[in-house]
C-alpha cells in the first residue's frame, strides 16, 4: 500500500482544513489546528511519559543519538525520548490522526512517511535553541522535504519555553546563520506560539523556528510528529526499529506511513 492509499483509509481528506487554514499555512509556514487532544488522552499520554521516563533513565532518548539526522539528539537543557512508535498504543494517534495528516501532506505535496516520533521537555531555566530549519539545506519555495507536528502536552505560552517561528521564512530560500549574525538572538519577526495543552500546531520544517527559554519551574513538555517526502531519509529509521507488537496493533495503513510495509 502506498501512503495515499493509507491516507485516503485513513479518512485524510484537504476537505478538512479550510481555506483560510490552508492560506494561513502557505504564507506563514506554520498553523495551530486546535485543540485535538481531549483531556483524557492528555491524562494517558503524560502518564505513559512519566513513567518512560522513569523506567529509561539514563537512557532515555537514546535512540535520538543513533540517529544521523537528529540536530538535538541529547540535549541538557531538555528532557528527551525517542522511538515512541513502539511504546505504547497511547503515540498512535500522533501519525494517524486525518486533520494532521491532511495539513502534512498539503505542505509536502505528494506521497509522505512518519520520520520520527520523540518527545521534548525544555527544562526550568533551559531550553533556548538557535533559530534553525529541520533540512540542511535552502530549497526553493514549494518543494519541501520536512513538516513537523508539535503536540502539546502543557498549554505553551511565553514564558515556559514555548518555540518561536519566523512566520515566511520558508519562502526565503535562506537559512538562519546565512541571514543572522547569531542565530540564538531574537529574530524581529518571530512569533512564540502561545496555545493550550492539547493543540497541535503544524509548521513547514523549512521555516525558521527554536524552542525558548524555559522561565518556569517546571517542564515544558510536547511530542513531535515529524514527517518527510517518501523519497527523503527518515530521522530514525522506522523499519529497524519496528516491532511485531506494533505491526500487529496498528493495521496497515499506519504501517504504510511509518513505510515498514
């Protein structure tokens, strides 16, 4: 089955997004599709993250650092895991889901696979990154490689780590450290994404973005769906890390966008 197929099993449809999300989207690069996570599967999902955390400990996110392609496989100033296909029937949704799936596969035009499925906490007084795009290189406007979903498991404001994104960047055909002096800095332009736990905001990975510093005393957390054209390299690679389990679990049109058919 290819990931249209899947797709359209799955009841992905552009019919779901409305015009002006769509027109949102094309010019800005990033949009908030509102909250799609009820309370009690926020209840369930940070559960089953506590108690990962706990159980891996020192090894958490390990699986991160395998991973050529992951800019931040282990950072200090955040909380991290890795490979949550595999853990647990409460992360399906996040490569499932129509509405998310509907604004990826508009962003990437064709046919599109889970690249990886991680979790991130900025922690208290951490968490500032660099502003960056998820792809090496510049690509011209319309032939994007990578999106990116983040869900967000505490509401996110301001002053808790939020991530700033550079609305338009992804049409500039530039990357941060080509434009700024200091990519760490404050971008004029930037707008920190301020939404409550449960949302899911969907942006272009080529767009300018970084997670901010954490001024709380506690964890800001959210888990990232992230998704790449078929042809692109996956951040971790979904077919060695597959298990029977999750094969039997999940059918096969989630199987055919984790592209371990």
């Amino acid at each position: 089955m290819d990931s249209n197929s899947a797709l359209n099993e799955l009841g992905v449809s552009e019919t779901l997004l409305s015009e002006s999300e769509i027109e949102f989207l094309d010019k800005n690069g990033y949009l908030n599709l509102g909250k799609l996570l009820n309370d009690d599967q926020l209840e369930a999902i940070r559960s089953k993250i506590g108690q990962l955390l706990e159980s891996e400990g020192e090894m958490a996110g390990s699986e991160l650092a395998e991973s050529p392609f992951i800019r931040h496989p282990k950072e200090a100033g955040a909380d991290r895991l890795g490979n949550l296909v595999n853990k647990g029937t409460e992360f399906d949704v996040f490569y499932t889901h129509p509405k998310v799936l509907a604004a990826i596969r508009h962003v990437l035009g064709g046919e599109l696979k889970l690249s990886s499925l991680n979790y991130r906490a900025a922690k208290p007084g951490d968490g500032l990154q660099k502003l960056h795009a998820d792809y090496p290189d510049a690509v011209p406007a319309g032939d994007y490689r990578v999106c990116n979903s983040i869900w967000l498991l505490d509401d996110f404001y301001a002053a808790n780590g939020a991530t700033r994104i550079v609305p338009g960047t992804h049409l500039s055909q530039h990357l941060p450290q080509e434009v700024m002096a200091n990519p760490m800095d404050t971008h004029p332009e930037e707008k920190v994404i301020e939404a409550e736990a449960g949302s899911v905001v969907i942006f272009n990975s080529h767009t300018w973005h970084g997670g901010t510093k954490n001024h709380t005393d506690k964890p800001r957390r959210a888990i990232h769906s992230y998704f790449c054209r078929k042809d692109q390299p996956q951040q971790s690679d979904q077919r060695r890390y597959i298990t029977p389990e999750t094969l039997d679990r999940i059918g096969t049109p989630a199987a055919a966008i984790l592209d371990v058919l």
